[in-house]
C-alpha cells in the first residue's frame, strides 16, 4: 500500500525550511538553482522568483566554479555528503557580514554541507550554507 502525504506535514517543512536559520538551495546537475529560501534571500537580496532556474555561477561569478564542480562529482559520484570549512574556504558566495554590534568582519564566513538528494543517478544537490561569522571572529581574536 503506497505512502500517503499529510499535506499538513508538507507545509511544516517548507515553513521550516524558509525559517530556519541557514540557507538551503537545491541545483540541478546543470547548476541551475530549484530551490532558494529565505536566509539566502535575505543574504543575497534576490528573490527565488529572481534566481528560479537560473546558473549558480551566472548570478555569482563569485563561486570558485572547478572546486565547486569537483565536489559535486564526487557527492554524484559516491552518492555521500561533502563539506566545506571556513577555515579551508572562507566562503562559497560573498554575502556581506551581518554582525551588528562586532562589524568586525567584511564578509560572512561559511561552513558548507553538499547533499546528494534521492534518485540514482543523482539529479539534485542541495547546499546548507551556515554562517560561521561569530565563531571566525572569536577565533581571529584568540589566535592574535
């Protein structure tokens, strides 16, 4: 007997998802973002009508475009997660700092999770972007 959806649980997550406090996106294996939610919208200032199906690397040239492709091949490949630290990279895409009382740091540092959605072959990535500003700061601060 096949599954049932509670359309109730479904709108639990998608409102967990635009709330929680870090930034979720799904691309397509063409880079092509499908999802888009609320931290990277008040981060970036585009809405998901704005980046809707549009290149990852088009509206962020930013993006080290061979280090994020070799990593998403291997989530693909291995079917397994990938992480980036703010210590090895300290970003994926500039978004400015948000620390109003510290300002001590001109971008936000980012810790990146790369997560291979169901489906073989994989067709979807998503990509959990944590702000790791405050922790990047404190650590600055101790190490001087």
């Amino acid at each position: 007997m096949p599954a049932q959806i509670d359309i109730r649980e479904v709108h639990w997550l998608l409102d967990i998802i635009q709330c929680i406090d870090v930034g979720i996106m799904v691309l397509d294996r063409q880079y092509r973002i499908e999802v888009w939610n609320a931290f990277m919208e008040n981060h970036s200032g585009l809405s998901p009508d704005q980046v809707q199906g549009r290149s990852l690397f088009e509206l962020f040239p930013e993006i080290d475009r061979p280090w994020l492709e070799r990593k998403v091949e291997s989530v693909v490949l291995l079917g397994t997660r990938a992480f980036s630290l703010w210590q090895q990279r300290p970003y994926l895409m500039r978004f400015n700092s948000y620390q109003p009382i510290t300002g001590q740091a001109d971008f936000m540092y980012q810790n990146v999770t790369l997560l291979p959605l169901a489906g073989q072959p994989v067709e979807h990535i998503c990509l959990v972007i944590y702000d790791m500003t405050g922790v990047a700061v404190q650590a600055q601060q101790t190490a001087d």
